[in-house]
C-alpha cells in the first residue's frame, strides 16, 4: 500500500488534535508507543 505524506501528515495532526499528544516530543513519542504495542499485544494474543 503506497501513503501520501500528505494523508499521513494529516493523521499525525488528527491524532494531535484529538489526543492532544505532542508528536514532536520523543518522550511523548515513547509513551505512545508502548501504548500501541501494549493494544496489539492484548489485542493479538
């Protein structure tokens, strides 16, 4: 599947807007990547 980085960048900003999560922010970056491993893992065991 091939992404626009238009359509990405819109859903980084969508993401932002709705989560007000700081993207930029690695600390910020490293807490919601551990939550998204933590949903795959309960979601997918």
């Amino acid at each position: 599947m091939q992404t626009v980085r238009h359509s990405v960048k819109y859903r980084l900003e969508r993401i932002h807007d709705m989560t007000n999560f700081d993207l930029d922010d690695s600390s910020e970056q490293f807490i919601y990547h551990t939550c998204l491993i933590h949903y795959y893992l309960w979601e997918y065991k």
